[in-house]
C-alpha cells in the first residue's frame, strides 16, 4: 500500500519552527551584547552584595555598632561634599563592573603539548610496566594515560614535567635497584636533561613519584657556623632533608639553610671522611672549608699531594702545625701525627687509671687534610719510600679515642691506589663534581635518589655519613684567596676567617715595605718544628 503524503500544512510547519527558532536565538545574542555591560554591573553588584554579607557576619557583634557608625560616618560625608553622591554613585557602579568582569576559566586538564609529552612518556614506560600474561595491563601499547598518572602532574612555563606520580603495577619488581634504576633513566630522558630529578618508590601503594629539584644555591660563601663543639659543617642540602637549619650569609642578606652536619670526636661514629671528585669538582674547597672550621677550636696539618699550593694561606697561621707539599715534609710530618696519636692514647689512659681528667692538650682536637695521596705514593715507589698511606693506620684506627680527625680527598682515576685502611675508616663520604650513579654508588655504597647531572658548579654532589641517607650537598665557596680569579668578595671573606700570624704573602710584603728601595728583602722561611716532635713526644 502506497504511503499518503502528509498534509501541506504539517510539511511547511517544520520550516517555519526551525526559523522561529533562529530567529529567536539571533534575537537573544543580540540582546545579550546590547545588555552586556548591564549583566555585568548586576553580577559585580550580587558578588559585592555577597561579600558584605560575610563581612558582616564575620565580624564580632561588639564591633557591629563602631562598623556602623563608621558607614554612616562616610554615606553623610558623601551627602555633603559637592556631587558627593554622584561619585559615590559612579565608585560603586565601577567597582560592581570590575567585580562582575568575565574571567577566563581555569584550566583543568593538559594542553595539546602535554597531553603529547605525557602520551609520549606513557608509552615509553610499556616495556618495563607490562607482561604478555597480564589480563588487564595498566601499561599497553595505545592505552589511555590517565590510568596511570591520573592527575598528579604538574609543568612548568616551558611545557616541560616538574612533577609526576606513576602508578604501576604489583608485579613490577621494585625491590630490584637495577629495575628501578631503569625506570629513573627513561624518566630523566623524556622529562627533559639537564635537571636533577628526585624519585620517592612507595612499593606499600605501588606509586613512583618524581620531582624536579631547584638548583642548591651558590652564594653561600665561608663564614662562621652556628655549631657545637665537634660539629662541623660540609655544605648544605635541600631544606626537607635535614630537620635542622642554621642562620648564614648570603650575599647582603641573612637567611637559614639547612646544612649537613659532620660531627666528629670521641663520640663520633664516622670519626674520618673521604672527599672524591674530578679535577676543579671542589674537593680542595671543601678541605679549606673544613680546615678554616677546625682552626677555631684545634690544630691542622696539611699534606697537599697535588703539589698546587692550594693552601698557602694555611701555611704560618696560628694552630696550623704544618702545611707540606714534598714527599719527605709529607713523611716526617705524618709520621709525628702517628707519633701523637699513640700520645695522646698513652697520657688519656694513665689520667683515666689515676681519676684525673684529660690533659688539656690531648683534648684539644688534631686534624689531618692530605689531599692526593697516590701522587705521593707514586713518588715514594718510585724512590724505594714507604708509602703516606701506610702511616695513616694508626691515626684511622685511634683517631677517635685521641681526638684526631683524618680528612682524604682523592681523584676518581687514582680511587683504586687508595689503601685498604683508608677505605675502610672514612665511613663519611663526600662525591663532588659530575659523576654518574655507578661512580656515586661506588664511593658512597648506594645509589643516590637522584639523577646526577652532566654540569654541575664547583662544590656540588652528595654526601653521606656512615649508613645515613645520600643528601645533595653545595660545599660553601672557599676559594684560594691567594688567586687572581678569586672574587674580592670570597677573598675578604676568607682572610676574615683566617686565625692570627703571618702568611708568606703577608710577611713579603712587610718586607718589601721595610725596604727602603721598595725591593723585597729575603723572606723568612717557616720551618716546621714537627719534624722533631717525634723524639719530643716519646721521652
């Protein structure tokens, strides 16, 4: 049966609606422009309206009566002044428009740019978050990033990640350091090089955070340290990894830093340090650094393998016993520390038998700074020497019952002529300058939770101390200010800490004062008394 054709009047009635219906929408868009400013200063009004309701209630009730005087105060103010009500009139229908103003809507999801990077990292992470057996897997080739990362991201005004949380799977290893360790490197990759990123694994809930980490700031130069006696302070770290933070200096401005505190002495349980860098990383600083901090309490002595005279300012001040650049000062001058640790063991234990206290000289604390012992050591084997190295046992072995603090720096490329002794009593360990994770796990046992980066200022890398936590460390900028290149600034601030006496520089240049001619007359030379206090200290 053929179909009837609907009526002329229902098949033109459509057309009609569907023009009513434009027009009717034309009409209102054009109603909303003319109205604009109109619904504005109503919106501005109904929010102005609003927060002077919450004022009200929020303010006291004894208060009310001083509030109300005061707008009364000020509406008969504006009554009285010429066109007082008109500018009041215009002030409000102002602040109404300003209030009522669109505003641009947050935005509550990532751009085409991120969802790209974050895509991109997704599947980046398929291979190690994904099995063949998984029925369900949260990581698959094409699969929907949300489920992983959720909202717990963050980016930076360049597009790049400044924070991620991952949520992976139960079966993923995390146990394994080398799983982990994968995981981190394709992260550091695809979040962009060049920043050093922090990983928190939570295996309880299964969620890998990450976090970029602001750069530690350099400006801290050498100064004197809010500490106790036996604490010494490395550098300083970021501000919620210690629980402790002391005022310093930073250019005209004083703030608190949270430093990394060392602390030394009888009580002591990582009593000695080793400090491990590439050439120009900043382990030279951080020994002067030490060195100007034990001065103010004990004596130093200063055996500098490298041969650089990196610590001419140390050399003829008060406490510094000696300060020793050739092989035989280096021999003679360690072989006295031996001496005077087996000393100060003896006199210690004969005051402790006869109930008296410790001689005063024997509590007063003794370090040790050699930098670069295998370029000695090379050197004495060459000549048929015992090595520096080998005089050292004793002072690692006793060094803490005696007072005696013992601080090595060495070079990655000479770490294996490094003794047996030396490695096992330097439970505090300093790794400065770049390194990769395998040369940081080397020296400090562990892996760090952080990315190292390929550039990095002088003095910056990680320490820890014994079994503690790998901290970030920036090392206080404690030049030689004896260097040309040394800013004015670093210099005065270390010559301020410098004790009393005379350097050479110091005492050339007196001497080229009292010449008359203005050429300078013979510089005095320092000779070391240490190389007889051996036989002194045996009778």
């Amino acid at each position: 049966m053929a179909r009837r054709p609907l009526p002329r009047i229902l098949s033109s009635g459509s057309a009609s609606i569907t023009r009513g219906r434009e027009f009717a929408r034309t009409a209102a868009d054009s109603a909303t422009d003319v109205l604009h400013p109109l619904i504005t200063v109503t919106r501005g009004l109904r929010l102005l309206a609003g927060a002077g309701r919450q004022k009200w209630a929020a303010t006291p009730r004894d208060r009310r009566g001083h509030v109300l005087f005061l707008v009364a105060a000020c509406v008969l103010g504006m009554a009285l002044i010429p066109y007082g009500s008109f500018l009041a009139l215009v002030s409000v229908m102002g602040a109404a428009a300003w209030k009522g103003r669109e505003r641009t809507p947050a935005r509550t999801g990532p751009d085409e740019a991120e969802s790209a990077r974050l895509r991109s990292l997704y599947e980046a992470l398929v291979p190690h978050f994904s099995v063949a057996e998984d029925p369900g897997p949260l990581f698959s080739h094409g699969g929907d990033w949300d489920k992983a990362f959720g909202s717990s991201y963050a980016f930076d005004g360049d597009g790049r990640l400044t924070r991620l949380q991952v949520t992976y799977p139960a079966y993923f290893p995390d146990g394994d350091a080398a799983s982990r360790t994968r995981v981190e490197r394709v992260l550091d990759a695809k979040s962009g090089r060049g920043r050093e990123y922090h990983f928190v694994w939570d295996e309880e809930g299964n969620r890998l955070s990450m976090t970029v980490l602001d750069p530690l700031p350099t400006t801290i130069a050498a100064q004197r340290f809010v500490t106790a006696p036996g604490e010494t302070v490395l550098g300083f770290t970021d501000a919620d990894a210690v629980c402790r933070t002391v005022p310093v200096r930073d250019g005209d401005a004083v703030r608190d830093a949270a430093p990394v505190i060392w602390r030394t002495g009888p009580r002591s349980t990582e009593p000695h340090l080793l400090a491990v860098g590439h050439p120009g990383s900043g382990t030279t600083t951080l020994l002067r650094s030490l060195a100007l901090q034990a001065l103010q309490q004990g004596d130093v002595l200063v055996v500098e393998g490298g041969g650089t005279g990196e610590y001419g300012c140390l050399a003829g001040r008060d406490g510094v016993l000696a300060v020793e650049r050739g092989l035989s000062g280096a021999l003679a001058t360690l072989e006295w520390a031996a001496h005077e640790t087996e000393r100060r063991l003896i006199a210690a234990d004969r005051a402790r038998q006869a109930g008296h206290p410790a001689p005063e000289d024997v509590g007063r604390p003794l370090w040790i700074l050699l930098d670069r012992p295998s370029a000695l050591g090379h050197l004495a084997a060459s000549e048929g020497r015992p090595d520096p190295q080998d005089l050292l046992q004793v002072p690692l072995r006793h060094g803490r019952a005696a007072g005696v603090t013992v601080v090595v720096a060495e070079q990655f490329d000479s770490l294996d002529a490094l003794s047996e002794t030396v490695r096992v009593h330097t439970r505090a360990r300093a790794v400065l300058g770049p390194a990769t994770r395998d040369q940081v796990e080397t020296v400090l046992g562990t892996e760090p939770h952080t990315t190292p980066t390929p550039q990095v200022p002088p003095g910056r890398g990680y320490a820890r101390l014994g079994t503690g936590a790998v901290l970030r460390l920036q090392v206080p900028a404690t030049p030689d200010p004896y260097d040309a290149a040394t800013s004015e600034t670093h210099r005065q601030a270390v010559l301020d800490l410098l004790p009393g006496g005379q350097g050479p520089v110091e005492r050339a240049q007196e001497a080229e004062r009292a010449d008359g001619y203005g050429t300078a007359g013979p510089v005095a030379v320092h000779k070391d008394p240490l190389t007889v206090a051996p036989a002194a200290a045996e009778g």
